[in-house]
C-alpha cells in the first residue's frame, strides 16, 4: 500500500520536550523526595506534582497531546508536525509507568499485581497494558495513513513493552469481562504474530516484515503461554468493567483493519487446557533457539532471552505435572521428564556465565512435581536435584554462599524450602520415613546454620509430611516393590498394620519431629514471623501414632491398665499443644481421643467411658467459657468450618456408655443425651432456621445408641425408657425434622429392651397412643411394635423378628401368657421365613437381610423350652426346627447347646445322627457333647463362626443371648 500523497514529517522534537516537561517534571519531584524525611504528603508541591506511578493525570495529558499532534495532521493533511516514534515512546512509557507492584515472575509469586490497577478514562475502565496496546494501535494507523515510513514505525521494545506486562499478568488469576474475551498469553501471541507478518509490498515489490522480534518477545511469549492462567467466569453484577467497552481492538480484526495479513496459526480452543499453551510454547522456544544459534557468541542478551525462556517454561511444565495429578493426567510422566531435562539445560546455560544463575523457583518447581510421580525411582531423582541445588548456590558443605546470589532477584530463600519439602513428599510417596527424615535434619542443619537469613524458614508441612510417614511406617512394606506399594495404596485397600514393636518407635519417631517442630516455631516467634504458624494437623498425627501403639504384642491381649496409660500419654500431647504452645484443637483432635476411648470401654472397664465423657465436657466447658469472655479466652474467636464438640464426638462418647453394658453405663448415656437436648433447646437460632445454632443437635444416631444402652443393661425400667426415647423420636419426625424418622434400627433396640425388661401393667396408661393396648406380657408389646414399624415405613430384618422370639421365649407367667407368647414366636419365625425372598448364593446360603440364622433357630429352640411341656408336640416342633436349621446351613454350637436343653438324649442323638464321633460326656450341664466342626460340613457352611480346622480343634464360638 502507497501513501495518497507525499507528505513532510518536520521535527517533532520542541513537541517531545513539552511532553516529556510534563511527565519528567512529577517524576522527578517524586524520586527526589522518595527518601527524604519529611514526607510529601505534608509538603504543598505535592498535590500539584502527583506521582506518575499513583496518578494517572500525567499520562492522560501526555496522550492528549499526542491525539491533538494526529488530528492536526490529518486536518492540516500533512502540513504540520508528525508523532514520530518518540513520542509515542514517551506517552507508552507514562502509561508504563502506573503501576501496582513490581513485575516480573518473582512478583507474581509474592502475590503482587502489576496490571490490575484499573483507571478511568474517557467512560470506561481500563488497565495501563490496555493503554499501552491501544496506543500501539494508534501508532500504527498513523503508519499506514503515513506509508509506514521507518521514522514513525514502532520499535521492538515498543512492542516488548507490552509482551512483558502481558506475560506477568497471565499467570494472575482473572474475572472473564465477557464471552469473546481471550486471556493475555493468547494476546501476547497475537502480538507477535503481528510483529511476524509482512507489509505491503512496496514500488520494487518486496515484502518487509512489520518488526523483526529479538530474543527477548521470544522470551516474553514464551513466558505468558507458560504461565497461563484461564479466566475465571464472571457473575453478573460482580465487576464494574462488565458495563465497559473495550479500549483496544482485538488484534486479529485490527491487523485486517491496516491491511496486514497476520501469519496464520493455530488458535486456542474453545476448551484449551494449560497443556496446549505449553506446546505452543515449546514451538517458540525451538524458535528462539534458533534465534540464539545464529546470534554471535557472547550475546548477552539471547542468553539472557534463552534463559529467562526455559525458566518459565520449566515452572510451566512443573506446575501442569502438579495440576495433571488431580485428573490422572496420562501425560504426567512426560511433564515431569520435560521439567527435568529443561532444568539440565538450564544448568548448563548458567554455568558458561560466572554471574548468571538459575532461578531458584526452578528447583522448586521440578522438585514439586517429582513429588507427584507415581515412580519409584522419583525419590532418588529428587534427591538428586536437591543436591544439585545445594551446590549450585554454594549450599553444600564444600561449598561457600555467595553474597550476590542472596541479592539477586532471582533467588527467594522460600524456593529452597520448597524444594525440600517437595523432596521430603517424594519420599512420601514410598513410604519411606527414615530417607525423608534425613532431609528434614538437612533442613534443620541449614536452618540453623543461618546462611540464607531469616527469610530461610522451613515448612511447617515438611514436618507434618514427616510425622505422618513415621505414624504409618513398615520397614517390610519399604522393603517390597514401591510400584505395586503404591498401585495397592491407589486402589485404597486395607493397608498392612505394622508389628506392635515398629509402632511404639513410629510413635517416637513422630513425637521427637514434633518437638523439633516446636524449636522451629519458638525461634520464629522470637522474630515475630507471623507468617510460621503452628496448626493442629502435625499433633493430630502424632496422636494417632500413639495410639495406633494399643494393642500390646499380642493381637488379642487386652491390657486395661496398660492401654489407659497409652491413651494418657496422648492425652498429654493435647494438654501440651493447648496450654503450653497455645495451638487450638480442631474437631479431628478430639474424635481420635474420644474413638481412641470409646474403643476400649467394655463391660467391666467404665473407666474408658468416664474419660471419654471428661474430655467432651473439657471442651463443653472451653465453648462455654469463650461465650462468656470472648477474646479473653486465647484462641476465643478463633474461626471453625464446624460446630464442634459435634455429634460425632457426643456419638463417640455415648457409644463408650453403651459398649459397658451395665445399669450405670446407660444411665449416663441418657443424662448426656439430655444435656444435648437442654443445651440445643436453649442456643440461639444463627439464621432463620431454628435448626441451625452453634451448638450440636441430637440426631438418629444418638438416640438410637443410648436405646442400645438400655436394651443391654437389663435394668427394670429399660423398656420404658426406650419406648419414651422412641415416642420423642416419633413427634419430631411428625413436626417436621425430616433427618429424625424412625429407622429400623431403632425399632428393633426398643424390642430387644423388652427381653429382660419385666412387664409392668401400670405402663399402658403412660401409653397415650394406645400402641400396647390390650397387651398382657411383653411378647404381645413387641408384636405391636413390630405392626407399627410396619405403618412408619421401618421394614423388620432378622434382628428384628429373632429379638420378638427371644422375648417371647423370656415370657414366664401363666399358662396362656405362654401359649399366646409360643404363638407369637411362631408368627414371627413363618414371617421371617416368607420374608427370603432372594436365592440362594454359591453356598446355598440365603443373601437377603431378612432371613433366618442361627439366632433364630436359637431363640426357637429356647422358646420350646420355656414355652411348650414336654410332649409329643415339643418334640415335634424342636425336631422340624432342628432338621431346617441343618439343611438351611446355620447350625452352630449355640444351636446345638439349644437343642440338648430342651430335648431329650436320646432324641438329641438320634437329631445329629448315630456314628457320629462325638464326646459323651458335657463338661458343662446346659452345654452339648457335640460341637458343630465335629459334625457335617454342610449343616453349618452358613456359619461364620464355625471354623474347621485340621486336628479336631474345636473352635469356642459365642452363644446366643439366654
């Protein structure tokens, strides 16, 4: 394209000076009382100077002038004086100027912002880059109405200008303005495909490329593609530049607006993930290689291009392998080979240079992503890395730190962490505890030694990473194949509990890690770094390597006195982290402890109970206290996800009251149960939702343990207090609480109470839905229950029918109390039958939920006992009860210690059949000669509980409820 008519650009230079008073004059005042005493703000010069980098008037009167030199020259056509390409430099280098944090990766990573700073200007919002982009735009619509001549053209590092603020603001996480917006790495290749593509051809017929980039737009794109960032998608409403048209074309539209043809590459995808930017990357970065190849050697500035190009690219790479594990990305081991191979490079780049070095976000990065990889070899990779990391910075101990290393930019003391925390989870990833301790007391040497300075703080997650492996560690698990250790750990099976001996070193192991964690933490807090903060998590796990230690040698030892002090040894480590290091519990702290009790309550041992109940009501007291005082309280105030002490821990601690079986174990599962009660009833509603409040609501599951309380407690007044927990269920299902229907579950517990629960007449009048009318004994009662689960959508299962017949086999008055309570247990036993309704599995065992076992034939047999004379018909019954039970495969030694109670010798022999080898002498009265391994196979290949093994050993299995 020819200019419409030969034109005169004369000296644009008194214009330039004007411009550059106007900007120079502010900044200048600025700089010189940058670090004076007394401040500007007091001085009166200042509001008439303002800062170039806080106030944009400068800029936006500098390009006022400049649009009044264009529009002059297009009203004059072409008498008076032209913009050349120092002016536009001055006016971009004022919107350069504005602002909000320093650039570069090393600023991103420190969470500043250099482009976010929204200005106004004529009606919309926009950013410096969108200036400086729209005033590159400008520059070149005068060229093209100029003939594109070399005075006005724009330079490289006008172009430069924006691919560096483009490239530092891609990897900052941003609102989406619009649909059709697309990010700032995809601008940057934009741009310099623009700077690829050719003029117009002139009179001679050549092409001439618009800009010819240098290493450093090479560089720079290279740095915005491996940085990207998506959008995030924007809610109406949410931003102020949604009502904001844009300031600059795009770039693509605006090439064809100029008559220049952009070279054609592939674009984006609509759905483009981080992995197509890094490939369009790698294009470019052949491309720079190239570049660098044909500069002469010793150019500073390609090898300074070319190594700022792999440093981002690496972080790219290592920052994709980090994501990529998320999603199973199948790519992954390339991510992290490519990270590796780009850091060799780098190495050997910076080496040729005495002054250069590699940025330490690099090791950081390529550390960060070995410790996702599902490589066995992984471990020693990192290892590797970390000491090539050491010894470049003079960091190992043949070697010396180097003073302009820590003052250079591209060194952070927190990368080194980094990197060995990402060292320390490699080795995590093997299970291997003793290695990554080894690092962690490199660490720990290098921070004492103090030669990075106070920024040089290890993480507090290395020492969690840490604890946690020595919480589960298993020399003979390290010592087989890693990958199929960690293909087992992938699929989530059960993993393999180390011996009783490798437990009580891991739970040393973690406790002395623990305490160099607590030395870290003082000394930081001598520094006031606010930033090192001690957490719950590190304590959690080294509690719960303590008490993983209970157990003893044995599997099936229980030592109660000797469990008790282990769970007071990790008692103490809360006492320790609460009071003494002033670090707050969370949830998790108090259900390991509240579990850790509540498994060893047990009949005969109430204590575990108590302590468990103790320390719900320690921090019961500290929720109640902090209400009070607030933040007079330490750690008053301090912000949870939860509610807590939850439901859980309440659930923990009344299922401790429960497991002890006894008439004071249920007792005080019911006090607790109404100390909810009371203190949910008198919270404060949070939100409109008077369900929702700071404190912890019973729920199904509370009730339903402390009904479990009571059916095992055989107290007198069990049965009613079960049926009244049952009724409180019941009218809050019915007012509206949905989460509160009855279960089958809790129906079931409210019959089993009834078994040993002496039947009081004087209870029916406490009946006021008349459920237990007309019921003279218990067995009529649990029928009637059984009809009203029905109605409430409850199904029975087999506990539920077998509880009916046991506690109709309980029944011991009249004798038509007998014959009512025999006819119950009957419908019960031909309900329960009817019930089985799926077939049968390979064993011919029946796999439906409701069906018979050997409870039932149990409980049937001991109703024949208590319920029928003896006679024909109990001999009748006891035989076809007998003959079902071994055909159907659920014989075991409690049916068979049924059978001979309540049938006679002879019969019982004649039952299991003659020639059977069997004792013919019971040690026990009420217990049978025969054992049910000792009989065939068949009768009892349902039963769990019998176990056949060779010898003729007799395997003790547990007897139904008498």
């Amino acid at each position: 394209m020819q200019p419409t008519k030969q034109r005169s650009f004369p000296d644009a230079q008194p214009f330039n000076r004007d411009i550059a008073r106007t900007l120079f004059a502010p900044l200048f005042f600025s700089l010189h009382y940058k670090n004076d005493d007394q401040s500007p703000a007091s001085m009166r010069q200042h509001y008439q100077r303002p800062s170039p980098f806080e106030d944009p008037s400068s800029a936006r009167t500098a390009e006022r002038m400049l649009r009044r030199m264009m529009e002059n020259r297009l009203r004059s056509d072409g008498r008076t004086v032209c913009p050349d390409r120092q002016t536009f430099r001055l006016v971009a280098g004022a919107f350069g100027r504005l602002r909000s944090g320093r650039g570069g990766r090393r600023a991103r990573r420190k969470g500043k912002s250099i482009d976010r700073k929204a200005i106004s200007w004529e009606d919309m919002m926009v950013t410096p880059t969108d200036k400086l982009q729209h005033i590159l735009q400008l520059q070149l619509q005068l060229c093209k109405r100029e003939g594109w001549p070399a005075s006005i053209m724009p330079s490289v590092d006008m172009y430069n200008r924006i691919l560096k603020r483009l490239a530092s603001a891609s990897g900052q996480f941003r609102t989406q303005k619009c649909e059709d917006e697309i990010s700032d790495s995809e601008q940057a290749l934009q741009w310099l495909q623009l700077m690829m593509s050719h003029l117009p051809k002139n009179d001679s017929g050549e092409e001439e490329t618009l800009c010819r980039p240098n290493a450093m737009s090479y560089a720079y794109v290279i740095e915005a593609l491996a940085s990207h960032r998506a959008p995030l998608p924007s809610e109406s409403g949410n931003s102020s530049q949604m009502d904001f048209p844009a300031a600059y074309e795009p770039v693509d539209s605006f090439a064809e607006k100029i008559g220049i043809e952009m070279v054609q590459v592939e674009k984006a995808p609509g759905d483009s993930t981080a992995e197509w930017f890094l490939d369009q990357a790698e294009e470019l970065l052949g491309e720079l290689e190239s570049e660098c190849d044909n500069t002469t050697a010793g150019d500073d500035e390609a090898n300074r291009a070319l190594t700022h190009a792999y440093a981002c690219l690496l972080e790219g790479w290592g920052r994709y392998s980090v994501s990529g594990s998320r999603s199973n990305n199948p790519k992954q081991q390339y991510t992290i080979d490519r990270a590796c191979e780009l850091l060799g490079r780098l190495e050997k780049l910076t080496g040729t240079d005495d002054h250069a070095i590699v940025p330490s976000s690099c090791y950081s990065s390529v550390m960060l992503a070995l410790s996702v990889s599902d490589q066995p070899s992984a471990a020693d990779a990192a290892e590797d890395v970390l000491q090539r990391m050491l010894a470049h910075y003079g960091l190992d101990e043949d070697g010396m730190l180097d003073e302009r290393t820590l003052a250079s930019p591209s060194f952070d003391p927190k990368d080194v962490s980094k990197a060995f925390s990402g060292c320390i989870a490699a080795h995590a990833k093997n299970n291997d505890a003793p290695r990554a301790e080894n690092v962690l007391n490199r660490m720990l040497e290098l921070y004492d030694d103090g030669e990075l300075g106070i920024d040089f703080v290890p993480e507090v997650r290395a020492f969690g990473t840490c604890i946690g492996l020595w919480a589960k560690y298993s020399l003979e698990k390290v010592q087989t194949n890693g990958s199929e250790g960690r293909q087992r750990r992938s699929k989530g099976r059960h993993k393999d509990v180390p011996s009783y001996e490798q437990r009580l070193v891991n739970a040393d192991r973690a406790e002395a890690i623990l305490s160099e964690l607590e030395g870290v933490a003082e000394v930081e807090t001598a520094r006031s770094n606010e930033g090192f903060e001690l957490h719950a998590t590190p304590y959690n796990i080294a509690i719960l390597a303590r008490v993983q230690t209970i157990g003893g040698g044995k599997a099936k030892t229980f030592d109660k006195d000797e469990n008790e002090q282990t769970l007071l040894h990790a008692q103490s480590i809360l006492d320790h982290m609460e009071f003494a290091m002033n670090v707050q519990p969370d949830p998790y702290t108090y259900s390991i402890l509240l579990n850790a009790w509540c498994q060893q309550s047990r009949p005969g041992n109430e204590r575990a109970a108590d302590c468990a109940e103790d320390l719900l009501r320690r921090r019961i007291e500290d929720v109640d206290v902090s209400k009070i005082y607030g933040d007079d309280i330490p750690g008053a105030g301090h912000p949870q996800s939860e509610v807590w002490p939850n439901v859980k821990h309440f659930s923990s601690v009344l299922k401790a009251h429960a497991k002890t079986k006894s008439e004071g174990g249920a007792k005080k599962a019911l006090g607790l149960l109404s100390e909810m009660e009371r203190r949910f009833y008198n919270a404060d509603a949070e939100t409109d939702d008077p369900d929702v409040k700071d404190v912890a609501k019973p729920d199904l599951v509370c009730y339903s343990i402390v009904v479990d309380a009571f059916a095992s407690s055989r107290l007198p007044e069990a049965s009613a207090v079960a049926y009244r927990l049952l009724r409180a269920v019941e009218t809050k299902y019915e007012a509206g609480d949905v989460s509160m229907k009855p279960n089958t579950r809790l129906y079931t517990a409210v019959i089993q109470s009834m078994i040993h629960a002496p039947f009081l007449s004087d209870e029916q009048s406490m009946d006021e839905d008349n459920v237990f009318k007309n019921c003279d004994n218990n067995a009529q009662r649990a029928w009637a229950l059984l009809e009203r689960m029905k109605r409430n959508d409850a199904p029975p299962n087999s506990f539920t029918y077998n509880y009916i017949i046991n506690c109709a086999a309980q029944t011991n008055e009249s004798a038509e109390d007998q014959r009512i309570s025999f006819e119950i247990a009957i419908r019960a036993f031909q309900e329960l039958r009817k019930a089985s309704s799926v077939e049968p599995d390979t064993n011919g065992c029946a796999v439906d939920p409701c069906h018979p076992d050997s409870f039932t034939f149990a409980f049937m047999l001991k109703a024949c006992k208590n319920l029928l004379p003896p006679g024909a018909l109990r001999a009748k019954v006891v035989s076809q009860t007998f003959r079902e039970c071994s055909q159907t495969g659920y014989m075991n030694d409690a049916v068979l210690d049924r059978l001979w109670q309540c049938a006679a010798p002879e019969e019982f022999y004649e039952l299991i059949g003659e020639g059977h080898s069997i004792g013919m002498n019971s040690k026990y009265q009420n217990r049978s000669p025969a054992r049910a391994d000792e009989l065939p196979h068949s009768w009892s290949r349902c039963c769990n509980s019998v176990k056949r093994q060779s010898g003729g050993r007799r395997d003790r299995t547990k007897t139904a409820t008498r």
